[in-house]
C-alpha cells in the first residue's frame, strides 16, 4: 500500500521505532539523521492529539560487540552498559524524545524471542541443516564472511571481504576466496561442518505478498521487496555457534540466536520494558488486536531485514505486524559518503560540541522527504541557511516587533482583522499533511515563506514611524504570525521554540491553538539563537586513518622515567626477567619483561629506562606484571632497551 493522504482523524494510538543503534561504537551523524526524522514524526503526530509512543534499544548481540569487548579487555556486559549510557547521552543532546529506551540484552527480549522462536517451531517453519563454514582454529570460533578476508578470485584484489569484492564488485561465495585469512586471529582457517536452524523463509511467501500489499512502504522499497520475494528466497539462517554473546536457543546446545533474530524483537521488548512499568499489557500494544499502528522507521541498508524476515518471524507469533516501514538515506557530509577512512566521518558527540543541536534538526528537516535518497549535509549550506531562515527570517519576527511592545509595557493589544494571520492560519491543513507524509522540507518551506510575508508585513507597515498604538497593533499582529509560525516549528525545533513561547508567556500551543489569541501579557525579548560562524570540522579522523594519533592520545600513555633496583630471572621462563623498578612519587613496580636473550641481570642494576607506567597491570603465571619497559628490536633477535640521558631522574614525566 502506498502513501495517501495523511489521515484526517485525531486520537489515533502509535507506536513508533527507529533503528536499533549498534553497541560497539558512539553515534555518528548518520544515527542522527534517523533520530530526527523519527522524533520529529512522534511530536507531530503527539502535538495533533494523538497518543504516539517512542521505543528504541541498543542492539547489544553478535561478534562484533564480542570481539570489541575482547579488544578493551571488558565483559561483552561491562561494554554494553557503557555504550548504551554514551547512546543515551548523545540522543539527550539532540533532543530525541524516546518513551523508552532498552537493551536487546534484556530480560524481556529473552523471553519474547524465545517466544517467537516457539511460535515458529509450533508452525513447523524451524529446520536444522548441516552446512560448511570456516573455521578459526587458534580463536576456535566459526568465521562469518566479514571476518575473513583475501584475494578476489575474479580480479585477484588483494584483502577483500568473505563475501564480494570492493573492487571489481564481484560477489563469490566464501569458499572460493583465494589465500582466506582470520582478520581476527590472522590464521588460514579451515572448512569445517556444523548444524544450523534455519526459518523456512520460503513457507511465508504468500503472507509476505499479502504483507506488501497492506503496508505503508515507499514504491522503491515494494518493487525491491517484491523482486526479492519473487526471485530466489531461501531459508533463513537463524543460528550461530559458540562463542557467541547473544541468547541460547532453548532446547539446543551452544547454538545463539543470530544477532538479526532478536534485534527487532528489542523493538517489542522496549515496550514490554515501558509496559511494566506502567502497569499495562504488552498484549494492549503490540497484541494482534492491538489498536496502536506499528511504524518502522529505518535506513535503506536494512530494509531486507525489516520487509521480509521481520514480518514472516512475527506472521506465525502472537504479535502485531508492522502498519508502515519508513526507509531513508544515506546521510553524506559536503558530497561525500561519510567514512572515517576518507576523513568525513564525524561523531555526533563532537558535532554537538561545535554547533547547537537545535540547527542541525532544523536543518535535516529543512531537507528532508518522503523518498529513499540520501541527504547532503553541506557545511556552508547549513551556516547559510540557519542564518537566513532562523535568525534572519523566523526569530528576526520576534525581536524587531518586542521593542515595540516593551514600550507598552509588554502589553500586546487585540489585534484587528489581518489578512496576514489568516494566510497563516489557512495554511494549517498543508503544514499538517507534509508532517504526516514526512515532507518535512516541504513543511520548512512554507513555514518560511510565512516568515517572509510576516517580515514584509512590518517592512510594509514601518511601525518605528508610527505613533505608539500603531505601533503595538503592527508588532501585536507579527508576534501572533511569531505564535502560529512557533506551533508549526514546534515537533521540529523544540528548545528554540520553547524559549519563544516562554516569551509570549504561553505553555499548551498544540496545532488545536493556531487561530487562538495570545495573552495580553508577554515577557521581555531575550536573544534565541547567534548566528552561526563558518564550520571547520576536527580532522581528527583523517590522522587515525594514516595511524596518526593527536597530542591527546599521545597524553594518555603514562611514560616516566624508572630505575632498576633489582634484575632477576625467572624460575621456568625462558625469555623473562623480573624488573623491580623505583619510579619516584609512583613507589615500586614490578615488571615482567622479554629482554633475558639480551641482558644479564647484574647488568642492569641502576639502570634507568622508560616505563608505559598506566598500562593496565597484567596476571602472569609468575606474578603480577604492572607496567611495561621500553626497548627496541630487530629481526635478529637484538633487544635495547631505552633509556633516558644521564639527569633524568626517577618518576619524570616523559612527554
Ligand atoms: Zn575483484
């Protein structure tokens, strides 16, 4: 089913999702752009009377988020709890207005995918099937495509994923890759057996079809559904051997469920999680009979994920399928795809840091649509347009008119019959429906042009050259435009235009109040928002991409400068010694360092060298190692150890 019209009737109930952020790294700008779009959409359809309820999770399961744990030396638990609170921050930051946020690694999400699954065994959709797989020997795990890599056998590229080639496009099934190696351990992994559980896909072709036919789906996104529907649709996959940090599949011994079963169930989980704790039945949002329309909103890479696999997972379970899946774009940054690699990548942490979150909603909705395209953030484009539109068009209403009405001791005056406040206000069908259908930069634009008229208003009217009453009519007619225009922005600027209605000291201001009167009595005019300066982005990126590190990282490795008061071998070590080392203010240190091929241990007493003296301190079978000494090697077997100049004292800073 394709758009039509927005829906005319109020109290409908919602629930509304975004893609679930993944929990091995920050936010970057590109998970704004899904946030936003989304957020915007739930204020809108709150601010029209509806009930519209925000869930979103991190999505904690899979390899990559086992292998970056493994990487910081945390528990896959210890990571995830900190990614998500970084998540949480960063959203906060922007403004996304979630009714809850969850985890995948939760007790709800457990429960309701073993659920599903369940449900799936009972209607005979679940199978096992032995298959092959490589297999890491020294890390003694199953290697999925993207964690092996080698030599195209088309084009003969080297260092090309399991799965196709960047270079000449190809795509080959992991076997025929030519010299296949571990990116985890670096080994040549072996092909080995194993059994899988596999979702009979194809058994739910028919529920699919008539799933395209009664969703909300963007014409792109149902021809490319339907021509994976109709092409070569195969069982799916489900199952994922130990070690893996997921959920264990009940019944089954050290098999997971893939990452991509529980991840959208975390969408239901989130709910359930809210639900609880509000006393209401999950049944009541996301039952089959449930009232609320279900919507997805996702990017174009996942919708595979979200049009069939979903909704088959969820045909034969006792929950909802979705109303609407609401694909987008890529964002780009000044043209450019955004990858770290090329330097275009930017945190959306850091971005806060350098503009108000505020303008960069604006200016996303200011470009967004209802289509499958990816969006350009422009940097000179942005700075020009929050210039012009907000401070130049939008707040400019409001600051020029206040000096008039300050005069008159903050008192506005009943405006007469306006041609200008009709305009606006006739406008509210059109505002709603580009809301509805998610033409927000369609939405933009009209609301600016009534900026513009509203400021050709005053122009037209000059008030400075009129007596006072005059004047407080002309600017009491432009701030109630101001009130209208501020309803409108409202689900999309919402700090900024919270400080406009705290200036005309009025609190409700839902679209019921376009047309209604302000009070008599507004507040003094305070500054909004500054105009935006020239934006140069940190080219932090570029630097960790050539294995440049800036002067912050440098500062983080602790070296100073220790003396070794004792040197010793050790009892069953061929290549160790012990290094008691004085490290001034820091006390002693014990140190377990390979350098016995090149040293005596009488040799070294007094010596000075260099010591990473944070490095987190180490069990080794023969004690604690805390620290780690410096020294150079080549390929002979050579060691040197570093050492300062004669003066350098113990517990010096080396920086
Ligand atoms: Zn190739």
């Amino acid at each position: 089913m394709l758009y039509m019209n927005a829906p005319k009737k109020n109290n409908r109930k919602l629930i509304v999702t975004m893609a679930l952020p993944y929990a091995n790294s920050s936010l970057h700008l590109g998970h704004i752009l899904e946030a936003v779009q989304t957020d915007i959409w739930v204020r809108y359809q709150n601010q029209n009377n509806n009930e519209c309820l925000y869930f979103c999770a991190d999505d904690t399961h899979g390899t990559p988020v086992m292998l970056k744990a493994k990487e910081l030396n945390v528990t896959p638990q210890e990571l995830i709890k900190k990614v998500q609170k970084d998540h949480q921050d960063t959203y906060k930051l922007y403004n996304i207005n979630f009714t809850n946020f969850h985890s995948t690694h939760s007790d709800e999400n457990k429960s309701i995918s073993e659920d599903i699954y369940k449900s799936a065994l009972d209607n005979d959709l679940i199978s096992k099937e032995s298959i092959n797989q490589l297999f890491d020997t020294k890390e003694e795990m199953f290697l999925s495509d993207r964690f092996i890599k080698g030599t195209c056998p088309k084009c003969g590229a080297q260092d090309q994923y399991g799965d196709g080639c960047g270079t000449c496009n190809a795509v080959y099934s992991v076997e025929d890759l030519i010299n296949p190696t571990s990116t985890i351990s670096g080994t040549t992994p072996i092909i080995k057996d194993t059994e899988h559980i596999f979702f009979d896909l194809p058994k739910k072709r028919d529920s699919l079809d008539s799933f395209l036919q009664n969703t909300i789906l963007q014409e792109p996104i149902v021809n490319k559904l339907k021509e994976w529907l109709n092409d070569d649709l195969k069982k799916w996959d489900i199952s994922r051997d130990a070690p893996y940090f997921g959920f264990e599949i009940p019944g089954e011994k050290n098999k997971y469920f893939y990452v991509w079963l529980d991840a959208p169930i975390g969408y239901i989980a989130s709910a359930k999680n809210w639900a609880n704790k509000n006393n209401i039945l999950i049944e009541t949002l996301w039952g089959k009979e449930s009232e609320y329309e279900i919507h997805h909103f996702i990017g174009k890479d996942i919708s595979y994920f979200h049009g069939l696999f979903w909704p088959a997972l969820l045909d034969s379970s006792n929950y909802k399928l979705p109303t609407g899946i609401h694909v987008h774009g890529f964002l780009t940054l000044n043209g450019e795809k955004m990858s770290k690699s090329k330097g275009t990548g930017i945190m959306a942490k850091e971005f806060a840091e350098i503009c108000d979150p505020e303008t960069l909603r604006y200016y996303f909705a200011s470009k967004l649509n209802n289509k499958v395209e990816d969006l350009d953030l422009n940097l000179d484009d942005y700075v020009q347009k929050i210039n012009s539109d907000l401070v130049g068009k939008y707040l400019n209403i409001a600051s020029r008119s206040s000096s008039f009405i300050k005069k008159n001791n903050n008192k506005l005056i009943d405006e007469v019959d306006s041609s200008l406040l009709d305009k606006i206000i006739s406008n509210k069908e059109r505002i709603l429906n580009y809301f509805e259908s998610r033409e927000f930069s369609k939405a933009v634009k009209l609301i600016m042009e009534m900026a513009d008229e509203t400021n050709k208003y005053i122009n037209e009217n000059t008030p400075w050259k009129k007596e006072l009453n005059e004047s407080v009519e002309i600017s009491s007619i432009a701030l109630s435009a101001f009130y209208y225009l501020s309803i409108y922005l409202k689900p999309i600027i919402p700090n900024i235009t919270k400080a406009a209605f705290d200036f005309l000291n009025t609190e409700k201001n839902s679209f019921d109040d376009i047309g209604k009167k302000l009070n008599k009595d507004i507040n003094n005019y305070k500054p909004i928002l500054s105009r935006l300066d020239k934006i140069e982005l940190p080219k932090e990126e570029k630097m960790e991409d050539q294995n440049i590190i800036n002067i912050n990282q440098f500062a983080d490795i602790d070296l100073r400068v220790a003396k070794i008061i004792e040197a010793s071998n050790v009892e069953g070590a061929d290549k160790l010694l012990k290094l008691k080392l004085s490290v001034g203010d820091l006390g002693n240190r014990q140190v377990f360092a390979g350098i016995k091929s090149a040293y005596n241990p009488s040799d070294l007493n007094g010596k000075l060298v260099i010591l990473v003296s944070n490095l987190a301190p180490r069990q080794m079978k023969f004690g604690l190692s805390e620290g780690m000494v410096l020294a150079s090697s080549d390929d002979k077997g050579g060691i040197y150890l570093i050492s300062p100049d004669s003066g350098a004292e113990e517990g010096q800073r080396v920086k």
